[in-house]
C-alpha cells in the first residue's frame, strides 16, 4: 500500500519513466484499475506522478483516519526533510513547466482504495505553499494548485 497522487493537466505531462538507478519523479498514464479516479477531474488528462521511491510515499502526505488527518512532526529527521523537500521542489518544477495556470492534483493511499471514492476535502492553493516546509498532501484530499508565473 502506497500514497499516490494524481494530476489533472489541460495536456499531457511528458511522460517520464522512474529508474532504480537515479530515483527521480515519473509521470505514467493511468492503468486500467485507475482509470474510474478521471471522475473527479475537472481536466481531461490524469497521470499518476511518482516520487523518488518510485510510488508516491516521498511525498509528504498525511492519512486519513477517524475522520481527519493524523499530522506527526516529531518523527522527521534530516534525511526525511531533504527527501521532502527535493520531491516538493521537483514537483513545483514539473507544474510549473505545464505552463497552465492551474493544475489539480488527487492524493490517495492506494491498495484497497475503491477510485470512485470522492475527495474529503478540495483545497485551492498556490504552488509556493507546497514548497512550505509543513506541506503535507491529506490523503483523499483534492488540490487545485495555482500556477503564478
């Protein structure tokens, strides 16, 4: 079971292949099984953007449980952070090169997760906030990122 996150893009996202040998974002076309979460999109194209392991667990998330997001800070270290922070700045560098003004992006933990599942919450914010260092995506939480220029 791993964290995914979905974006939702006017065209395409050049697709970008993960590599063992020097982790790096990858964006995929959907498979199959994910192709019910495009209900959710208001844009035509949705990819699944990885993160440097590959899935999207390096991207600083938070689960959803009980009915909110359980948040816990004490249990960073160094390594932790500077992984958070490349995969942010990698993910900020990739919206900002669709050159569209806004971009959606869907987090889920996926594993048993049904696609049709809503979001819990929908939150609009700027690209700068995702590179704030207590970002953290909330599983079933759906993001309308503003691209300023």
């Amino acid at each position: 079971m791993c964290f995914a996150l979905y974006a939702g893009t006017t065209t395409p996202i050049a697709r970008r292949e993960w590599h063992a040998d020097a982790p790096d974002l990858s964006v995929t076309s959907l498979k199959e099984r994910e192709e019910p979460i495009r209900a959710h999109f208001s844009k035509l194209e949705v990819q699944y953007i990885g993160s440097t392991s590959q899935c999207g667990c390096d991207f600083p998330h938070v689960m959803f449980q009980s009915g909110g997001w359980r948040w816990f800070d004490d249990d960073i270290d160094a390594e932790r952070d500077a992984s958070d922070r490349y995969n942010k700045e990698s993910l900020a560098g990739l919206l900002r090169a669709t050159g569209e003004e806004t971009v959606e992006l869907y987090g889920v933990w996926d594993g048993n997760f049904d696609f049709n599942t809503p979001p819990q919450i929908r939150e609009e914010v700027s690209l700068e906030s995702l590179l704030e260092r207590d970002f953290r995506f909330k599983e079933q939480g759906f993001y309308v990122v503003r691209i300023d220029s």
